[in-house]
C-alpha cells in the first residue's frame, strides 16, 4: 500500500481481502519520489499487487494501468472516499 490517507485497520483490510501479514505500507513521510516508487513497485517481480490512493483524474495514472497490465502486477487505486466508506460502514 502507497500513501494510505488514513490509518488502516485489520478489518479494512479484511474487507478488501488483504491478508494484513503479507503487505507493505509505505506511509506518504516516507516517500520522496512517488512516481518512481509506484513504477518500481508495479515492475517489481517480487510484488503481486499495488494499492494506491491517487485521485481518478491523475494523469500519471494510465502510465501505472500500463505497467500494471505488461508486468502483471495488480493495481488496485482506491480514492480516499471510498477508504473512507469502508472505515465507517463497520
């Protein structure tokens, strides 16, 4: 996970089917070149999927479909509404 907007809960995660043992969040403190790091994560063999928080309109956000699509890694991109939904049904 890339840059959650808001702290995740195990029962978020459930929710999404993520097993909370097997992900990497990497807070958005942490980060100093995001779009390097999202092309390194969607071309990286040892990652399955990649979970994003980018606006829908974000114009990089083909170019990460792309990558998704060639290296066969899933990109799952989640706006901060709907996180927010998630965390307030339950």
């Amino acid at each position: 996970m890339i840059a959650p907007p808001q702290p995740l809960t195990k029962s978020m995660l459930r929710q999404l089917n993520i097993n909370s043992k097997r992900i990497l969040v990497i807070q958005q403190r942490q980060i100093t070149h995001f779009d390097n790091l999202m092309r390194d994560a969607l071309t990286c063999s040892t990652c399955c999927a990649v979970i994003s928080f980018l606006p829908q309109n974000c114009p990089e956000l083909d170019d990460y479909h792309y990558l998704s699509a060639k290296y066969g890694t899933e990109l799952v991109n989640l706006d901060s509404n709907q996180t927010y939904q998630l965390n307030t049904t339950h």
